[in-house]
C-alpha cells in the first residue's frame, strides 16, 4: 500500500482539505498561483517519489483556469515521480459538450478526456457526471461516484409525505428512476421544451403528483430554468412541496432570481462546486467528502467502490 498524497488547485480546496481530513493525512505542499500574464505556475513542495498522488480540482467558476491548474499539476507529479497520480473531479467541467449534435462543433468532453491522459493522469475519479457515457472517453480507468447515498439519507431523515420522484425533463430519467428505487416511491416524469439556450417551458407530465411531496433529481442546475418550469408545472398538478436535489449546483444570478421566486421549497446541493449564496435563498449544502475519501482509501487499498453503492 502506498501512502496517499492529496494536493488541490484554487477552485475548491475547502472540499479538498475536508477529503484529506477523512483520510487523516493534511493537504500536500504546493505552490498553485497566477503569474501577472495570467499564466498557471504550480510547484509541488514535498517529495512525492513513488507516492499514490490525487489532484483535487472541481472545473467550474472560471474552468478554463482551473482546468490548466490541474493540468499543470498533474504534469508536475509526474515529473516529480509520483508512482501513481489521479485526477480527482468532483464535477468534470465541459461535460455538456458531450456529442456532435449539429455541424463543425466539437466534443470538448472528450478533448478533456486526451488533455487528462497526456497530461500523465494514471486514473481519475469523478462524480455524476453529465452523461454517462464520458467514461468511454478515457483509455484509463475512470472511478464514477454518485451523490445519491448522501442525498437520499439526507431526504430520508424528513420523513416526506408520500415521496414522489421527478424527472425534471427525459434525459434525466434514468438518474431518477435509481432515486425511485431506493427511496420505494412513485417516478414522475416532466416533458419540456427548451425555448432558447437560458428560457424553458415545462409542457406535459407523465405520472401522478396529487398530494405528494415532490422530490426532482438532476445531476446539475445553473440558471434553474428546467428546475423552476418543472416546478411551478408539478405545482399545477396537484404537488403538496416540491424539493429539488441536485448533484453540482452551479448557480449563477439568474438562477438565484429564480429560484428565489419559484415554487420549490428546498434546493439540495453538494459541495462539488463552491457555493456561497444568500441565506434567504431555500439552499442546503451536503458534503460528499466523506465519500470522495472512501473512494481514494479504497482505490489505494485495491479495494471495491462500487460496494459504496449499494443500498
């Protein structure tokens, strides 16, 4: 067994001190700055020779920058001869690019993916992610978490009145339908249609909501259109609250407006991405650092993570 090395990039080293406080080990030493030019330098300040190295870093807020911190680090792993290095995401930034949906776009999810692996990445380590299929992206191993066990403890413990499981829209169905099953309830199912890039008008629902404590389930929200549409449709119907539990929530102002004045009661976050809103707004913030260092404890031990799933 290897000893582990945790060492974090600028965009959440809050959840990276907390993965690394599970694991009883203190943050690695680094030097992670911008030069005046706007150019990433990072320095690693410890030996790391034949050590089990994992580089925090979410890809959000500013991704382009944290994107290349992580590169750079993962670079500077390498040529420090860590034995192993991962690259730990705990959101992949990009991955709505997923496919070539419409002539001359790229698949930047899959850029990524080659940036990571030539950049010296052996692994990495990554949690609910946009579409599934980015995992096939990589030539190496790709560790695939999911926030459900927090989240669906977190909404166990309020004893909800008849649970009711919402899709939001159909392409977050299957994600939904893993929800329904655990918790033992009824799936609903929001069909929308998507006026503009920020606009969406929730148009029909598949399932009974009368009475029901809704529980909508999404793997990301930013503007909280297809949220606060599903919402205010589920609303119509009959629905008694509404929460809503997303994996990364990367909110910006308009999304915070909306929320603000949509018909959901509670927002259920993680702390995938940084988050730092008014406390007026319905937003609670779970850890899933506990989980991420299971993850690495196990990946280090050569050990099962898809046990940690199992519920």
């Amino acid at each position: 067994m290897l000893t582990v090395k945790i060492f974090s990039g600028n965009s959440n080293r809050k959840l990276a001190g907390s993965i690394a406080s599970y694991l009883g080990v203190e943050l690695g030493a680094a030097d992670v700055i911008s030069f005046p030019d706007g150019e990433s330098f990072v320095k690693i300040n410890e030996c790391v020779r034949g050590e089990d190295c994992y580089a925090v870093q979410s890809v959000c807020g500013r991704p382009n920058e944290m994107l290349m911190e992580l590169l750079i680090m993962i670079d500077a792993l390498r040529r420090a001869s860590a034995a192993r290095i991962t690259a730990v995401l705990p959101i992949y930034g990009y991955a709505r690019q997923d496919r070539k949906d419409q002539p001359r776009v790229p698949i930047t999810a899959k850029l990524v993916a080659n940036l990571l692996t030539a950049a010296g990445a052996d692994r990495v380590l990554t949690m609910d992610l946009h579409a599934a299929q980015i995992v096939g992206y990589f030539d190496i191993p790709v560790d695939h978490l999911h926030a459900s066990p927090v989240i669906v403890k977190y909404l166990k413990d309020k004893n909800l009145e008849k649970p009711v499981i919402v899709a939001p829209d159909t392409g977050s169905v299957k994600n939904a339908y893993a929800y329904s099953r655990m918790f033992g309830c009824g799936l609903a199912i929001v069909a929308k249609q998507r006026k503009g890039a920020d606009e969406v008008e929730a148009f029909s629902l598949v399932g009974d909501v009368d009475g029901c404590d809704v529980i909508m389930i999404d793997d990301l929200t930013s503007t909280c259109g297809t949220l606060c549409a599903a919402a205010n449709l589920v609303k119509k119907h009959g629905a008694k609250n509404v929460y809503a539990a997303v994996t990364h929530g990367l909110l910006n102002a308009q999304g915070r407006e909306r929320l603000s004045n949509s018909s959901i009661s509670e927002l259920i976050v993680t702390d995938t991405v940084p988050q730092d809103h008014p406390p007026e707004l319905p937003i609670t913030v779970l850890s899933v650092a506990d989980l991420f260092g299971e993850a690495i404890r196990r990946i280090n031990e050569d050990s099962s993570i898809s046990t940690l799933f199992s519920m």
